[in-house]
C-alpha cells in the first residue's frame, strides 16, 4: 500500500521504536519511585521533558504529558474554563474548523451552562483575528484556535489571535496538532498559554501527547485537572506514566527537530509532483491551498461526480482519507468543508491526501495514477476494453 494518510497518523520511526523498547525493557521502574531504579526512569523522563521544552521554547515545568492530543485539547478548554475559584457561567471562543476534540469539548461546556462562540472561516479556512476580538467578552475564560487544519491544511494566523487575546487577559489555547511536524512552533513566537499535540502525528508512539502550560498562566490561575489521582505531572495529570512512550515522544521531536526545513519542502515537492501527475489524467478541483498558510506535506481535493468513500474502497493500493478519519462517524459531511462553504456533493467526492517522511516520488506518481483510475474507472471513462 502506499501510505498517504499521514495527517491520520504517521508510522512509527525506526528510531523511535529503537529508543521505546530500550526504554520499555530497561527503564521500566515507576518514574515515582524513590528507589535507584524509579531515579532513573524518573530522570529519563525529565529528560524528555526537557527536549520536548527546548523544542517549543517553553521551560520545562510548563511541559505535561498526556494521552494524546485529545486529552490534551479537554484538558486545556476544560481545565481552564473549570479552573476558577467560583462556578458562574463563562464564556469560550473557538472556531469551525476545529478538530471534534475541542469542538466537542465546548459542547460539553455549553451544556453544562456555559456559553460558547463558533466562529466561521473563510473559504479557504482561514478565522479572522478581527473576528475573534469582536467576539471577546469580559466574562470570556479562554480562546481555542488551532494552528493547522487536519483536513484542509489551513495554517491560522494564530500570533496575530494573541496579540489580541494578550491585550484583554484572556488565555489561548492552540491545538497545534497537525502543526509541529512540519511548522516552526515555538510558543513565545506564536504568543500562546496553551498548546497541544501528540505523538503519533510525528512519526512516535500513539496514546502520549504534549501539553504546554505557561508558568504565567498556572501562577494565575492553575487548571482543574481531568484525573485525580497520585497526583504525578505536578497534579495536573493523575496516573503512572508511560515512560517508554515519553521517551519516544521526544525522541521523534528529536528527529523533527533535526531537518524541519529541508524536509518540509520535499514533502511540497512530492505534492505537487502528486498534482501534477494528476492534473494530465482526470479533473480534480483542490479544497485546500497549496500556498502560503497551507501545511505543505497535504492536499484536500474532489472528484466531480465521485463517491470518494467509494473510490477510497475500490483503490486498494492507496490509503488516503475521504474527510477526516479522525471521526468515526464518518457518514455525515466533514463539518471543515461544510464550513469552507463546499457543497454536499463536493464534499462527497472529496479526499485528502498527506505525504510523510517515507513518501517517495514514486509512489507520489503511482497514486496519481491509481486514484485517476479509480475515479475514469467508476465514472464510466475507462477506455474500451477490447473485444
Ligand atoms: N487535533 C487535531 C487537529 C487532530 O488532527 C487530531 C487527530 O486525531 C487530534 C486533535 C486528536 O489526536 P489524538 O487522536 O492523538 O488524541
């Protein structure tokens, strides 16, 4: 199969897996115990915890790992919003286009009597800064934007949405999930309080994420936790932890770290080589930009007339996504390219395709051909067999 699902996630990195099992088999004590054993686990966590900071230009006691970017993203929204001293109904501001991670976050907020703001993009998926500060309240606890689209590419202008938020004393928070694997986040820079992501859209370990916290932010006013518990990620985040998936973690930003720049541009050239060969086969139209403020390693585009679902089943040697697969209830409309404004048949015909760090161009070329196929093939236009 060539793989071209990677903002679905990425396959594990040699070296990370390399790095997991000398940790699983070898540093396996808790990382709270006070023994020699537990120090060293203790210390190989902190460890990553500190290369995890370096990379997003945060300290290291403002670094706690989670489950994964879902955790991470209820943690945030809910742990701020929950946080106060008292229980009057606040308000929280975030946009259309984020992942059901947050977005079902607020909901569950707005029916615990709070109230929230979904702010709309524009068509190519883009929140106005202006937007979110006619939108700011005195009674807003906290903004959510994201830092790139997981089904449309979108990079957000989210340090312009900072400048704004900072001047009113409100926190942002910034699911920079799909963001960190090839965009430069670096949390001062970007001006956030909050920042997510996880491991296994990084080319690590599935069931481990990131959660920054500033200092400033939990000095003020520190975040209700999710789990109760032996109190580890200094109370914030209760449970043993998996330190064999931390050290991958950090050892896949370590790799990211190392070529960022290089190989976010092999990854736009293997797009484009991708569209390309497209473009001489059968007639697509692109949903998402493949410019400036687009990531460059993904593409969303339709097929008129096509069951993408459909095709998606019939190509069996390309795995690429029809919507996003992070939801699994993937018989409704992706709520992204509902907001961008596609209509519903547009939508159906549509696919996402992400290039990653093993992608080749030839199998950037391959899957042209075989989803152009696909698509001649269903749609009747295959060439005549002969008699
Ligand atoms: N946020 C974004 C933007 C994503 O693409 C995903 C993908 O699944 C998530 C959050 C959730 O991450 P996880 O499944 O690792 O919890």
């Amino acid at each position: 199969t060539i793989y071209l699902d990677h903002q679905a996630t990425t396959p594990m990195d040699p070296a990370v897996a390399a790095a997991m099992l000398t940790a699983a088999t070898e540093c396996f004590a808790n990382p709270s115990s006070p023994h020699a054993a537990g120090i060293r686990a203790f210390r190989e966590v902190e460890r990553a915890r500190g290369t995890v900071a370096r990379f997003l230009g945060a300290g290291r006691s403002e670094i706690y790992f989670t489950s994964g970017a879902t955790e991470g993203n209820n943690l945030a929204v809910k742990g701020v919003v929950g946080g106060g001293p008292d229980a009057r109904p606040r308000h929280v501001i975030t946009t259309a286009v984020e992942h059901k991670s947050v977005l079902d976050t607020c909901r569950s907020l707005r029916a615990a009597g709070h109230e929230v703001t979904v702010l709309p993009v524009d068509a190519a998926g883009r929140v106005d800064p202006a937007a979110v500060a006619a939108a700011l309240r005195p009674e807003t606890a906290l903004v959510s934007v994201m830092l790139a689209n997981n089904e449309i590419a979108t990079v957000q202008p989210v340090a312009a949405i900072a400048e704004l938020t900072r001047a009113a004393g409100v926190p942002l928070h910034c699911d920079a999930t799909q963001g960190v694997g090839t965009l430069a986040v670096d949390v001062r820079a970007l001006g956030v309080d909050l920042l997510t992501f996880s491991g296994h859209k990084i080319y690590g370990p599935k069931g481990v994420g990131v959660l920054y916290v500033s200092n400033a932010l939990s000095d003020r006013a520190p975040l209700a936790p999710l789990l109760h518990g032996g109190g580890q990620e200094r109370g914030l985040r209760a449970g043993t932890l998996n330190t064999a998936a931390v050290i991958g973690l950090a050892t896949a930003v370590e790799l990211l770290a190392a070529g960022r720049e290089r190989e976010a541009a092999r990854l736009a050239g293997l797009r484009a080589r991708f569209l390309g060969e497209l473009a001489g086969l059968v007639p697509y139209t692109l949903n998402s930009g493949t410019g400036e403020g687009f990531l460059p390693q993904a593409v969303n585009l339709s097929f008129a007339g096509a069951d993408a679902q459909q095709l998606l089943l019939e190509v069996t040697e390309v795995a690429v996504s029809s919507g996003s697969a992070c939801n699994s209830s993937a018989q409704e409309p992706s709520h992204v390219l509902t907001a961008i404004g596609l209509a519903p048949e547009r939508i159906r015909g549509s696919i996402r395709v992400g290039f990653g760090r093993f992608s080749t161009e030839a199998e950037a070329v391959r899957a042209a051909r075989a989803l152009a196929a696909g698509v001649r093939a269903s749609a009747g236009m295959a060439a005549a067999q002969p008699a």
